[in-house]
C-alpha cells in the first residue's frame, strides 16, 4: 500500500510539473510582433485609427486589423481568439464556452503596394466576422499566424470585450500631497454595480486603469476605500496617482517629398528614403506647454492624396537626442505605438560620442507620429521605464485615462469585463 502510495505521488508530482512547463510554454506574450517582416499593426474601432480595440456584446460595432508583410508575397494569414483574464493569463475555459462559429480564420483581404518605392502585401480584416465571434465579455488574445499553424505566429494584440452591466463615473485632479501636486495626477472614481451579485467585491471586482491606452504603467490591485451598497468608492488618498508626463512629442511623415513637421532633411535613394527628424532636448526643466498630440499613437496617412494602406511608402527615419553626455547607468529607449510599447534592441538609443547625442533608426510608413524618450536603470533588474529626467512631469499634462471593471461570478472560471470609461485630465477634471 506504502509502495502504491508513493507511485501515486510521484506520478501526481510529474503530471503536476508537466503541467506548469506546459502552461509556461504557451505564455504568449500580448500585442508583441514576431516576425520581423511584419510591420505597422494596427487594431482599432472601425475607422478610428486612434482608439482601443474594444467591442461591446449585442452592437454592430466592428473593430479592424491591419498590417504589411514586407516580403511582397501572398502569404495564408489566419487569426483566433483565446479568452485571458484581467492579468492577461489565459482563463481556463473552452473556446466553445466563449466563441462561436470557426476556431481560426483566414484573413483573405489583401493589396499589393502601388506606386510606394517599398515593396510590401497589406492585409485588412474587420472583426468579429459573421463566422467566428465573442459572446463572453472580458480580455481576449488576438493571435495571427501562418498556414493554420499557431506555431507560426507572426504577432498578436490585446481585444476588449465587453458587456455593461455595471456603471463607473469619475474625474481626474491634482494629488493633495504636495511631493505630488505639482507632477502627477490623480484618478477618483467609483462603480454602481447594479445587478451584479457581488458577494465578497474584494475577491470578485479587479479595477485596472491605462494611461493613454499604455499596459507597461497600468494601476492595478487596487482595493475599495468605502462600499455602501451598490456603489464602489476608490478614492484612498495614494491610490491611483499616476506621473502625469508631458505632451508627447511628434514627427509628420504624411509626405517624403516635402520638408514636413519636424522634420530636418531627406535623402533619397533609388529603392530608399532617409529621414532625418530635427533633433530633440531633454525637456525636464523646461515650463510646461499644451501642444495638442494623439497620445503617444500614431495614424497612417498621406498628404499626396494617395492611400496610405497600400499606396503608402515607408522611410528610415533617423531620431537624435542630445546629451552633453550618457546617463551613466541606463539605456535610453524611444517609445510610442510606434515601436509597440516596447523596450528591446529596436526602440534603444546608442550613445555616440562624436556627436554627443543618442541615435536611432525607426523603419515607419507615412503617416503621424507621437513618441517620447526615457530611461531604464540597467543597474535595477526589471526596472522600469522612466522619463522623470528625459521628458519631466507636469500636472497640466492632457492624458487620457481608461477604467476598466473586471469581475468574476462566484464559481467563475474567468473575469468579465462589466464596463469601461475613459476619462480626460482637461474635460474631466475637477
């Protein structure tokens, strides 16, 4: 009996094990691009280039997906959907339990570029099709590969779904510490929960909230400060503060025949174009100042009247920043949607020496661009990203911030999205 025992045990043990380094290797990481001949996702609300990929159950609403496959061939795209939780782990449930209609899809809308000295296919589909489509709400993983082979995966991109059944109304004001009234910004909000059956709202409501759509400095774990009722009050003085930033900076790309904005000169090639952008300055001391931006976005457009999905071009555009010498210590990145939010070897600055300045090359299309600077202490591992000595903070900054309501029924084995806001640091605050 021992000896049967302990052979139950061990084979528990290794299932146990096998399970986790499973469940490790089908970590997907959200909105990443894998391969390197993909270039310029876009995922949005129909016709708005600037908006979150976010669908609500029981309307028309149609969210579209973009991108070019720099290989100028026919390639077979195929996307599915795997439902995740508030944390972005995928949930543990069927994909019958949250979708209809086909598993995988095939993105069968494609152009060749035209008149573009840049050869490349652009792909466009818009979803959720009539064949395949969400009827749970919560965070759902988008992934794109090739053949119907999701080990081909060339990127994937996060989706909201939701479903209203909760409300959320709040506004934005200046932190009542005085180390942070001068440089962050607060949010203030509280949920109506309705008809939700909330038992325990300390295990059952997960509240997380975006600067400018942004996942790398999201508020999360946050607890309620005050219930009474239905209604849901986070309003804990050092809860959700947030560095404000500054208004992002911008380059124009709409036109590489023209010296546009910002802008230092071009340089053409036969089968090329260089762009060289003016040259940026540390901008933590200077006074604060509105320039109207898109929040760190980006939007693909022309000025010659062409169509910047398949008839537009692409550039490497050059970008400097001076310094009279290097932050010892740290790696400068520069970063947007442009380079998807993310830190690595494309979005890094070098150093040089000769020119005292940081120097990159972004590989982008026509269109409009925002971006800041920032730094990472190489000295902290995981530390992150910081533009408190690049960029500055200033409470007057215009961010957008975006509440989203997550919450899981008793015996749940995922986490509804239940409702979103987003709220303006100018037109909501107080």
């Amino acid at each position: 009996m021992r000896t049967a025992a302990f052979l139950l045990w061990v084979v528990l043990a290794a299932c146990l094990f096998t399970g986790r380094v499973m469940a490790q290797a089908n970590v997907i990481t959200p909105d990443h691009v894998y391969h390197n001949n993909i270039r310029s996702v876009k995922f949005n609300q129909l016709g708005d280039p600037l908006s979150m990929p976010m669908y609500t159950i029981g309307t028309g609403e149609k969210l579209e997906l973009s991108f070019d496959d720099m290989d100028n061939d026919v390639k077979n795209y195929y996307y599915s959907f795997v439902m995740c939780n508030a944390d972005w782990t995928p949930a543990q449930v069927n994909q019958f339990d949250y979708m209809r209609g086909f598993s995988e899809t095939r993105i069968l809308n494609y152009k060749m570029s035209a008149v573009a000295l840049q050869r490349y296919t652009h792909y466009s589909v818009q979803l959720p099709g009539t064949g395949s489509y969400p009827i749970k709400s919560g965070n759902y993983l988008l992934k794109v590969y090739l053949d119907s082979d999701t080990t081909q995966l060339a990127f994937t991109r996060r989706m909201y779904v939701v479903e209203s059944k909760a409300g959320i109304a709040g506004f934005i004001q200046q932190p009542v510490s005085p180390k942070l009234f001068r440089t962050h910004q607060k949010v203030n909000f509280e949920i109506n929960t309705g008809s939700l059956n909330i038992q325990n709202p300390f295990d059952q409501i997960k509240v997380v909230i975006l600067q400018n759509y942004r996942w790398d400095n999201a508020i999360t774990n946050l607890k309620p400060q005050f219930i009474n009722g239905n209604v849901i009050k986070y309003n804990a003085e050092l809860d959700c503060v947030i560095p404000a930033g500054k208004e992002f900076r911008w380059i124009d790309l709409r036109s590489l025949r023209l010296q546009t904005e910002r802008v230092r000169h071009s340089e053409y090639h036969a089968n090329s174009t260089d762009v060289y952008a003016v040259t940026d300055f540390e901008r933590a001391d200077k006074l604060y100042q509105f320039i109207k931006d898109v929040n760190g976005k980006y939007y693909l457009a022309t000025l010659d009247d062409y169509d910047p999905n398949f008839e537009g071009d692409y550039a490497s555009v050059h970008f400097t920043f001076a310094a009279p010498e290097p932050y010892a210590g740290y790696d400068m990145y520069i970063f947007g949607e442009m380079t998807n939010y993310e830190l690595n070897n494309n979005s890094r600055l070098t150093y040089n020496a000769a020119s005292r300045a940081y120097e990159g090359t972004l590989f982008l299309k026509q269109g409009y661009y925002n971006y800041i600077y920032g730094l990472v202490d190489k000295t902290v591992p995981n530390s992150k990203f910081n533009t408190e000595l690049t960029e500055g903070n200033w409470w007057e900054t215009e961010n957008n911030y975006t509440i989203l309501l997550y919450f899981r029924p008793l015996g749940g084995r995922a986490d509804e999205l239940v409702s979103s806001i987003t709220l303006n640091s100018i037109l909501n605050r107080k």
